[in-house]
C-alpha cells in the first residue's frame, strides 16, 4: 500500500495533467516522506514553466543535485565471459583434452620467460646425456616429501617425469605447489642416474604497468551477498545501495558495481538450508536481488557473476544465472549478467572476476595458506596462472576441451569473494580484492572457527586505484587490513 503522504504528492501531480514516470515512482518511494510535498511541489512549479507535463527520474535526480554527470567517462566491454563457450564435453576423453589445453596455453604463457628457450620435452631429457642443467615443464602430479627428500612428478604429453629435490629452501617452494599445476623446473642428472631438480619456475605474472582510467570513476566491488538467507544484511546493504544515490562526492562518481558470485543462498545448497532462509525459492531470491538493483542509479553498470550458492551449473567454469529464474533482471538496461571467471574492461582497466571456489581446497593442502588471508590465495592463483589448477578435490572442474580457468590476459585488478573475508593486497602491480561479504557469520561458520567481517562495501578510484571502504557492521571497527 502506498504511504500517505506519495499519495497525495501524487494526486497533486496528476492533478495538475502531469504524468509520472515509472522510474520517477520508485524513486519517490525511497525519499523522505517529510520532504515529498515540498518536492513534488517545486517541480510541478518548475516544470509547468517548461510546459514539460511529465515527471521521471532525471528530474528528480537534478532536483537532488545527483544527475548523472554526462562528462565522466563511463565505457566497459565484456572481454572474457565463458557463458557461450561452454560445452558439454564428458567422461575421461573430456579431462584429457582440459588437460591438454591447460598445458598447451601455460606453455604458451611461460615462454614468455629466457629459460624457456632451453625447454625441452620430457622424453627427450629422459634420454639425454648432457651434464648441462636442461628444462621441462609440465603439469604436477605427485609430490611427496619423506626423511628429508622431495620427490616430484611432472606430466607432459609426451610422458612423465620424476625428479628428487634436496634443497631445503626449494623443498618449501615444491610443498606449495598446487596438484595439477603448471610448473617448469630445471634439472640435472644426478650421480645414480636420477633426475634432480635443481629450480622451480612457475610462469607467474611479469612486471607490467597497470591500465589505469582517465576520468576518475570509481567501482565499487561486491560479493556474497546471500540473499534469502536468514543471515543476509539486507538493512545494511540496502544503506550503501542509498548511499549510492547521495550527494556525496565520491557516490556521484561511482559508475560500475561488480558482484563477485553468492548473489543469493540459493536453494539446496546444504542441508537442511530451508531452516536458514527467508525466502524459499530461487525466484523469490532474485526477485529481492532485482528490487535492490533497481535502487542502483540506472546510470550504473553492474556487473554479475555465479558463485557456488547461485542458481545454474555448479561446476567450473560456470555459465551466468540462467535468464529462466528472473529474465527481467537480465533485460535491465544496466545489468550485465556474465559468467565465472569473467574479465571486464572498465574505463580500460580490466578486472578479473572470480568467485574463488578453488581457494577452499588450496588452504586445505598448502602450508602457509589460510582463510584469514585470502589474498595470499590470490598470489598464489596468479603465480600458477590458473584459478583452479587442483582437479578431484571439493571444487568440481568441468571437462571443458577449453582450458578456460587459465589466467591468458593479465589484469589490472583482480576480484575475487567467497571466503567473507574483505581484504586488500597488491600483486606485481595488480590490484588484489577479496570483497568480503553481506551475509553475518552463518552457524556452520561458527562451528568451524570462520570469522567474516561482512558488511565493508570496498570502493576503487580507477584513476588512481586508491581504494576506499565504508563499514556498514556495527559490531565490527575497522578491521579491513591491506
Ligand atoms: O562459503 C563461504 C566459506 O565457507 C567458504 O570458504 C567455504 C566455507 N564453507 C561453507 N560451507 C562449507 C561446507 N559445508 N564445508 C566446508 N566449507 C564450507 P559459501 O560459498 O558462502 O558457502
Ligand atoms: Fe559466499
Ligand atoms: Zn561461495
């Protein structure tokens, strides 16, 4: 039922043979109903002088001293979005040719490097008789380390190579590597006729100068919101999202916002996960996404991708949420809706997106690896050049002919959520985002010892990558580190 006081702002409207847009009426349903009097009254006066006999939301929008400034640039291309790449491919036959890809493009990246030039195939080291160091490269599949000695298997297409590291310092680096990994090491024979290796070179991200905007636009970068849960921050989240349409300074330069996945619960994702919701269906959740999207000026990109409580397949890489379950969140002129990973060009600085699935089993067989520290997962990630390289564990991987988890294009930022853990760090000039959550500690959470620290909308200047936060929990104090 419509308040009282929008009733009669607009009766007096229409009484005057004005029109009312739709835009303009959902946005009056979020002004102070104090004020709508006086408002509606003034733009009538205004208006009528004009003899301009609608109301829409541009008017409304000069009214507040928030119309989109027309003079910032504002341009974004979609440059990766694995949504119409996915194939169905299945069975073993699926996995080897993943498999090959992955080696085929990280081979490619790695010879980028000088040492690469001696790169040679592991058949061809197996039967070599040189006393020279030599290189391979391949994907990782075993590594053992008992009394003292590591022991490593690298698979190329043209075999397997096994090599033993005694050095103490190498040992650890070899400890970090992740199953399924792309490496390159070099090696030596050694005295018993054994391979030794003697380095580990991982194809990593070289040194490179960040692209940077050239009007100062800032995004603002989401994720995990969990909409539908008992848990979600709607109160909080629906303050930044007015924020956003405040005079303030920096919101009348926000341009783009990016959703890093867990956009909703979902439905079935854990057991007995209907206790723990307030909405019970998938629609009924993005409905609620939509309504809030809907108070983003439409001057605002969004952009959004799946994570592992949205609906559609769960498996990596993941299609965008089906259009079925709210295809008018899907028609709004400012939404895009893409899929994970994703990279998107903003003002040209390009952003990785990912929701981060893999970083579950990273932490679990890498030492040094926690969740209280989610962007030392990232390093790690960019280092190996693959977002999910761990095959078999908790994260499911598709057998895509396509490699599309490998990092090919190096981005400015790198996006990424799931963890609920808001945290800043920089990596060979990337700028390292995990944007936390809007969701309070869930009971499962607290059963395993997970702290989140929901609530922090973190905000990028693409001019200058100065990045600031707004902390909209109440039981929490600044405790975002970088
Ligand atoms: O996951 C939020 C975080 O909680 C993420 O790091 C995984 C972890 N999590 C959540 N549910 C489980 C279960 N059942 N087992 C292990 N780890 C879990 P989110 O994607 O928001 O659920
Ligand atoms: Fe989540
Ligand atoms: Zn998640």
């Amino acid at each position: 039922m419509l308040k009282k006081e929008l009733t009669f702002a607009l009766n007096y409207a229409l009484n005057k043979g004005f029109q009312i847009h739709p835009d303009a009426f959902e946005f009056l349903e979020n002004v102070d109903v104090k004020k709508l009097e006086k408002i509606i009254k003034d733009i009538v006066r205004e208006k009528t002088r004009k003899k301009l006999f609608q109301i829409n939301q541009d008017d409304l929008e000069s009214y507040f001293g928030i119309k989109d400034d027309s003079s910032l640039e504002c341009e974004y291309k979609v440059l990766f979005d694995p949504t119409p790449k996915i194939t169905s491919g299945e069975g073993v036959s699926g996995y080897n040719s993943l498999f090959a890809s992955r080696f085929n493009k990280l081979k490619r990246i790695i010879s980028d490097r000088p040492e690469s030039r001696m790169l040679k195939s592991i058949t061809s080291v197996k039967s070599a008789q040189s006393e020279d160091d030599m290189y391979v490269c391949g994907l990782v599949t075993t590594r053992i380390t008992e009394r003292n000695i590591t022991k490593l298997i690298l698979e190329d297409p043209s075999g397997s190579f096994e090599g033993i590291i005694f050095d103490n310092e190498l040992q650890k680096t070899a400890d970090t590597l992740l199953n399924d990994q792309f490496i390159m090491a070099r090696v030596a024979i050694g005295k018993n006729s054994g391979f030794i290796i003697k380095d580990l070179i991982p194809p990593d991200i070289p040194d490179q100068a960040s692209n940077k905007s050239e009007s100062e636009v800032y995004a603002v970068f989401l994720s995990d919101l969990h909409i539908g849960s008992k848990y979600f921050m709607e109160e909080e989240l629906r303050e930044f999202v007015s924020w956003l349409s405040s005079p303030d300074p920096v919101a009348r330069k926000v341009r783009f916002v990016l959703i890093g996945g867990d956009a909703v619960d979902g439905v079935g994702i854990y057991p007995n996960q209907d206790k723990e919701l307030v909405c019970q269906t998938i629609e009924e959740q993005l409905k609620k996404m939509e309504d809030i999207i809907s108070k983003i000026p439409n001057y605002v990109k969004i952009f959004i991708i799946p994570g592992n409580h949205d609906p559609g397949r769960r498996a990596l890489p993941q299609p965008a949420i089906p259009k079925k379950y709210n295809s008018s969140l899907w028609e709004k002129d400012n939404v895009v809706m893409v899929g994970n990973p994703a990279v998107v060009s903003l003002n040209g600085v390009k952003v990785l997106m990912f929701h981060g699935q893999s970083i579950d089993d990273i932490v679990k067989t890498t030492p040094g690896l926690s969740y209280d520290s989610p962007t030392n997962v990232m390093k790690h990630l960019l280092r190996a050049r693959h977002l999910s390289p761990i095959y078999g564990s908790q994260t499911p991987i598709a057998p895509e002919s396509e490699d599309l988890m490998v990092i090919d294009e190096i981005p400015d930022i790198f996006h990424v959520g799931h963890v609920h853990r808001a945290q800043l760090d920089m990596y060979k000039g990337i700028l390292l985002i995990n944007s936390g959550s809007w969701q309070n500690q869930t009971p499962f959470q607290a059963s395993v010892g997970m702290t989140p620290n929901p609530g922090i909308a973190l905000m990028v200047n693409l001019k200058t990558f100065q990045v600031l936060h707004q902390n909209y929990n109440s039981k929490l104090d600044n405790i975002l580190q970088s």
